[in-house]
C-alpha cells in the first residue's frame, strides 16, 4: 500500500463526504431497497431507463452506513450511467473492489457491495425474474 492507495482512500472519503447522485428520482423506472445489518448499511437505489428499456439513463441513491457502503454506491451510481441491464447483471465484487480502489477487508466486503447487490435485485424484480421485499447481505 503506497501512495496510491492514499489517492483511493481521499477518493472514498470525498465519495462519502461529497456523494454523487444522491438522493430520489421522480419518476424512477425502478427502486429498490436492501440492508447490510452487520455494519448498519441502509441503501435506497432508484434507476430510470431509457426509451430502450435496456440502457440505464440515470441512478441515484440515498441511505445511511458506513464510508465504505456510501462511497461505493456514490461511484456505482456514477458507473451505471449509459450501462444496459445485462452489464449490469454482470458486475461482481471484483469490479466493485477495482472501482473502490484499495482492499476492502473480508468484514467490510458486504458493506462494498451493497449498492451494486440492491441494483441488480431491483433489475431482477423490474423484469419479472425474482419477487424479493428487500436485499439484505445476510442471504
């Protein structure tokens, strides 16, 4: 860990401090909602489509939890814009973990990929394929 990991962690302070796309959309083409109960992480994600049905236009988030939870559902949001639902379906924690930039202990894994899991459920219950109240990380 150089000076490289420092730019990524003023990276993930600054997400948390200053969030990007935070807030609710009117209007949203879908919202969901999940929880991460080992460390306190709410999250809220509201995504609208374009005319395509396919491609995300906007995503915007609110909630509360920890640094890590926050900045990367701040970046995810900023991520997905122009992204269809199938890349989106093909996230996974690597890609979350690169997109924060530093390593995220095993503890604090559920608190990164938060966001990212409360997105792709609430594309999964937008297009039929699950029936799910709300994502937890305890599943």
């Amino acid at each position: 860990m150089g000076m490289g990991s420092d730019m990524y962690r003023q990276q993930i302070l600054d997400h948390y401090k200053n969030p990007r796309n935070y807030g609710e959309l009117e209007d949203p083409t879908f919202t969901h909602e999940g929880e991460n109960p080992s460390c306190g992480d709410t999250i809220r994600v509201d995504v609208r489509l374009e005319d395509d049905g396919e491609t995300i236009e906007y995503a915007a988030f609110s909630g509360d939890g920890c640094a890590i939870s926050q900045a990367s559902a701040s970046m995810l949001t900023s991520r997905l814009q122009g992204m269809t639902l199938d890349e989106l379906e093909a996230l996974d924690t690597d890609d979350v973990t690169e997109m924060l930039g530093v390593d995220i202990s095993p503890m604090r894994i559920k608190c990164a990929v938060l966001a990212r899991q409360v997105t792709q459920d609430g594309a999964r219950i937008h297009e039929g394929e699950v029936d799910i109240d709300r994502t937890t990380t305890e599943d």
